[in-house]
C-alpha cells in the first residue's frame, strides 16, 4: 500500500486480558480502516506487559487522522510522539474548533518533549494546557476564557486505560451486566471493603441521593454511613433536602406516613409546609441552630460539618434556601469535591447520577443502586462505564451496607 498514508503508533500493558487490543481491531474496522501488526511481544509472566507496534492505514490524511483520533483513548501513541498542537481560544465559553474531547481517564499530553500529568481527568472537556507553568488541566466549556490554550487534534495525547486487575475479585464480579439476580449478601461486603479503603486513603466518598431514600426509610441509615465518616460528601436536589425534612417535622414522606406507610390527612401540603418554616429560619443550618430541626439526613450533615451541595431544577417548590439554582455554579461546586473523590455511591436518583457521573474520573469506584435496571444501564451508556449496577431496593441496600461497616 505505497501510496496509503500510514502511521505508526505502539501500545503497552496487558493487552490480551484486558480486551484492549481487540478494542483497538475493532475501532480501526469499524472505521473501515487497515492495520498491520509489526510487532507483539507478549508477557511472559502473569505481572508482566505486553507490548505491539501496529502500522495504521488511511484511505487519506483526514481519514487516518479519524483513526488515530478513535484509538487514542485505548493508550495508543504515536511511536515518534509529536508534541501537541495548542490554538487559542477566541472567545469566551467556545473551545477551538478542533479541540480534543476529553475521556473520563488518566491522560498525559507533550509538552516541549516532557509528558505532562492531565489535572482533574472529567469527560466532555478540553485540556487547558500552560506552556509557562508546565502544567495541564481538564476545563469545561463554560469556563473558557478568550486567550487560553487548549490542546486540538489527537497529536502528543497519551491515555491510561483502565486495565483488569492480576487478582480477581468480588467487585469485578459485580461489573457483569446488570442483574437483579446477583448475590447482594457479596456485594454489601464488597462495597462496605471499599468505603472502608477508600476512607483509610484519606478520599472522599460521595454519596448522590434522590428522594426515594427519604421514601424507602433509606435515610436514618445513610445518617449512620455519614456520622462513622463513610461519607465525605452528598449531592442531591431540592426534593431530597425537602422530604428528609418533612419526616423530620411531620413523620412523613410526600405526605405519607413513614411509620404506617398510608397517606396523612393534610398530607400533601407537608413538604411545602417543611420548606416555608426552613425558608422562615434563614437557611437549614439556622434550623438546626434554633431548635427548629432535631433530627435527619440534613440535620446530622450540618451536625458533623459534612460538605453538601443541592442543585435545583425548574420543577422546584421553594426551593430550600441551600439550593443552587444556577445550574452552573451548582456544576463548578460539585467538580470541586468529584476531583477529590475514591469513591461514589448512586442512589435512586438517574438524572443527578448522570451529571455527576460525567465529572468522575474513570478511577472512582461508583455504584449505582435503583430498582429500575433501566437507570444503572443508562448511566453506563452516558459513558461512566466504570459504574457497576445494582438493581435493588435502595432502602434495604443501605441498611445492609451500614450494619455491616459497623460490624
């Protein structure tokens, strides 16, 4: 193929096992692209890597350059690395037009011939590169400033796939396809070893929760996660704030009672009747300063210091006065604690799961838990692949998973 443009690129780490190289055959066909395989040094033991310089072949420039582009993710690079191609951006909150998309995973890009370390991996972002600094960093859309270089093209990029670990283990059993079928006594101790390791590496575990653990009686039970220092942090919305604290004031959840499971005359105006007297006090902290709120999930995060962060919607009632409405500003806070993150807990709730799930790096252990399998599968289609899911009752998972930590 004389005239085909070509390059060649080299990968390393254990290609077999870990799927990637079938990967990377399929991406460059399902293109209609062609390769040769140079060289495959296989490891010989089971630690060892191994090792392939493939020849990749384009019908044109830009053709190989979609190619080359597809494969990137799966830690390709280029056998006589370039370094990368930065352009400044023009305006505010546009990225240039031939950016490089980020993946949720470790990435290096060259600079001045030294592979620089990618700050803060997050999907769907561009890469701020400081030439001066030596330093690079995923940055969202919104927050582009006329004058700041980003990296374009696919040239001097390297990304570190997650590769299957040498020693099996339960969690990587729970990574099949989702099932309702799966072993939930082995997943609770899998994910209780993992809050406990993650809380011994000093990392966040955070805990994003939709009304349905208010609903469930899942509440009292993440208080304890949270009072043993399990969770470092929650994410959720208005409604979970509003309900915890209706059960706190009324006994009831979207006005039925949490001790009867039957619905309370009056009933339906609890929750607005619970956000009009957090509203009166100033904010949920001052109720719980003033005596106005004793117990719950919200009362036992302002009584450990916990970080929250409640990002509203235009569906809301009120909103409780700690609720973010600006639905950027709610994005930027929750960056802030998702890059200090080891682990994340998914609780009932798909559409606040998704959008912190695009701002996790892919080497966060994160567990989906819902009763709709339809919800966990969604997540790892929205690309947070690294996700396992749990189709359950959220209310008994969270009971199991705090008894066992406290046993």
């Amino acid at each position: 193929m004389p005239d085909t443009p070509y390059e060649d690129v080299q990968i390393e780490g254990h290609l077999i096992d870990s799927l990637m190289m079938p990967h990377i055959m399929d991406q460059i066909m399902d293109l209609d692209g062609e390769f040769e395989m140079l060289t495959f040094e296989v490891g010989r033991m089971k630690d060892d890597p191994s090792r392939a310089v493939m020849r990749i072949f384009g019908r044109d420039a830009a053709h190989l350059d979609e190619l080359l582009t597809a494969i990137t993710e799966f830690g390709v690079v280029a056998v006589k690395p370039q370094d990368v191609v930065l352009e400044a951006a023009d305006m505010d909150g546009v990225f240039p037009d031939a950016f490089y998309s980020t993946t949720n995973l470790e990435t290096f890009v060259r600079v001045d011939a030294e592979w620089v370390r990618v700050r803060h991996p997050e999907m769907d972002c561009g890469i701020r590169v400081d030439e001066a600094g030596g330093t690079a960093e995923t940055l969202a859309m919104s927050d582009v400033r006329a004058g700041d270089r980003f990296v374009t093209g696919h040239r001097g990029i390297r990304v570190l796939p997650l590769e299957r670990p040498r020693e099996s283990q339960p969690f990587e059993f729970m990574a099949s396809a989702v099932s309702s079928e799966k072993p939930k006594a082995q997943i609770v101790r899998e994910v209780a070893r993992e809050l406990r390791q993650v809380r011994q590496q000093g990392k966040l575990t955070i805990a994003v929760v939709g009304p349905a653990v208010v609903h469930t009686g899942a509440a009292p039970h993440l208080a304890r996660l949270i009072e043993a220092g399990y969770i470092g942090a929650v994410f959720g919305g208005n409604a979970i704030a509003t309900h915890d604290i209706e059960s706190s004031l009324f006994g009831t959840s979207l006005g039925i009672s949490l001790k009867e499971g039957t619905p309370v005359p009056g009933g339906h105006e609890h929750h607005l009747r619970a956000i009009n007297t957090i509203r009166r006090c100033g904010s949920i902290e001052a109720a719980v300063d003033r005596g106005v709120l004793t117990s719950g999930l919200m009362y036992t995060l302002i009584k450990t210091g916990t970080p929250f962060v409640l990002a509203g919607s235009i569906r809301d009632d009120g909103p409780m006065p700690e609720v973010i409405t600006d639905v950027m500003e709610a994005q930027r806070v929750m960056r802030q604690y998702a890059q200090q993150a080891g682990a994340c807990l998914m609780l009932s709730t798909m559409l606040h799961s998704i959008a912190v799930g695009n701002m996790l790096p892919a080497s966060v252990r994160t567990v989906c838990v819902d009763i709709n399998p339809a919800v966990v599968t969604k997540l790892a289609d929205r690309g947070s692949f690294q996700t396992v899911g749990i189709v359950t009752d959220v209310g008994l998972f969270v009971e199991q998973v705090a008894d066992e930590l406290e046993g």
